[in-house]
C-alpha cells in the first residue's frame, strides 16, 4: 500500500494559534507522516495555546515568531540552521490587518494599514522563502494560506482581497524563480473553516452558510482536508507540482455567480 512518508524530512509551521488553525491541521498530517517540525508562536499571550500542541508533535524548536517584530524570524531560521542544518518543507499561515480595515470598504483603507497587512500577511513569505533557500539545497516545497477572495469579490473580505491576490502573484515569481533549485511553491486556497482568524471578518456566518449552499459537495470543508492537501504538497508525491494554486474549498470555486 502506497502511503507519504516523511520521515526524517524537517519542516517548519509558522501560525498555529489554537487547536483550531488550518496550520496544527497540517503540522498534525506533516507530524503523522514522521516528519520533526520546528512550531512558531505569536507572542506570549498565544504561547499557552500553543505550548501544548508544540509538545503533542514534540517540535524540537518552539519559538516566538511575530513577523513584525525585527529579528523574531531570522531567529527561528537561524536555530534551524543549529539544530537542522537544513530545511525539507515550510508551512505559511499568517495573516492580519487593522480592525478597521478588515471591516470597512478598501477605498477607505488606510496606507499604514495596507502597509502592515501586505507586509504580514504577504511579504513574509517571500522572506520566508528568502531564507529558506539557502536550507533547502536538496529541494524543498514552500506552501501558504489564501482564499477565493483573492480572486473573486467577497463581501466583507475588503482588504483581504487585494493582499491575497498578491500573496497569491508572489506564490507565481517565487515558484519561477526558486524551481531551479528543486524548490516547489505551491498555495492552498482553503474553503469557509471556522478558525479564529476567519472569526475577525464580519458576517462570517453569512459566508459559512454559502459555501453550505453552493459548493458542489453541498458541505463545509474540514481542517483536516486542509491538512492532507498540505502533506501532499510537501512530499515526493507533488514533485512536479509548482506555482499551483490548489482549491480545497468542495468545489465552491467553481460555482460563479449562482441565483437561487
């Protein structure tokens, strides 16, 4: 019976905030499948979240990890190269704006807020990629977080919208730039979960309900699906795969416009 395994493989998973992220989905599946994971935390307020879940997959490296904070990500990098020496697989699940940007219109976004937004939610995984490179000298596989408001207009996405899309663009560059290397980069574009960061777009339930309604599976996704879509990603199993945008959403992208 074929299955993925990842043993020996090293990976790193950036966003775990809870038992609920789409990223300890994956480092479940990634841990599952014999990989050692190196898991990075927001700040002391969500290390008690996190802490426990780090021990669960008996992650070598657990530290902190606020890409706005100067040196916190070349920190974690660097104890990978101490501990590791290298890099097999990283995982990118980060996002964020301002509270008043997230649910008001774009055109009223501020520029600081946008600033911070692309740079957290976005430019981090091109630093992320950045220095992941030089670890990766055998390959590797780089793999992020978006959704279908990147392409589509989502009420009450707003700003998401347009940072997504170019996170979505840079998955492309990093792809054409980094496949020399063996180095695949690849996003998933996940369906309505409930997580806590979805819980921070207005009317959320709203958007629950239709994907429910229009998805051709006629049902929500689950973490969990997120998880193995990530695991193939970052195995030998996706080892032509790059620069690929992979739905995980029950077909909801495919619907378009539907009247009821």
């Amino acid at each position: 019976m074929e299955v993925i395994d990842l043993t020996g493989w090293k990976g790193l998973v950036v966003g775990i905030a809870n038992e609920h992220s789409l990223a300890w989905a994956a480092a479940q599946h990634f841990r599952n499948a014999g990989a050692e994971l190196a898991v990075t935390y927001l700040n002391d307020k969500a290390k008690p979240y996190v802490e426990p879940l780090a021990r669960e997959v008996a992650a070598p490296i657990f530290l902190p990890c606020n890409v706005a904070n100067p040196g916190e990500l070349d920190a974690v990098f660097d104890a990978i190269r101490t501990t590791w020496g290298r890099l097999d697989f990283l995982f990118h699940s980060i996002a964020w704006a301002r509270k008043e940007d997230l649910h008001g219109r774009l055109a009223d976004c501020s520029a600081d807020g946008f600033s911070e937004s692309m740079m957290i939610s976005c430019y981090s995984f091109i630093r992320m990629a950045h220095l992941a490179e030089p670890l990766m000298d055998k390959g590797g596989s780089l793999m992020t977080l978006t959704y279908y408001g990147a392409d589509k207009v989502v009420d009450h996405y707003n700003v998401m919208g347009p940072v997504k899309a170019a996170l979505e663009c840079s998955v492309r560059y990093l792809a054409h730039e980094l496949g020399q290397k063996r180095i695949r980069v690849n996003a998933i574009s996940a369906g309505a979960v409930q997580t806590r960061a979805a819980s921070g777009i207005a009317h959320f339930d709203e958007l629950i309900n239709e994907s429910m309604r229009d998805a051709p599976l006629r049902r929500l996704v689950e973490s969990c699906e997120i998880g193995r879509a990530a695991l193939m990603l970052a195995s030998d199993h996706a080892s032509a795969i790059t620069g690929e945008l992979l739905y995980v959403d029950a077909g909801f992208h495919i619907e378009g416009m539907v009247f009821h």
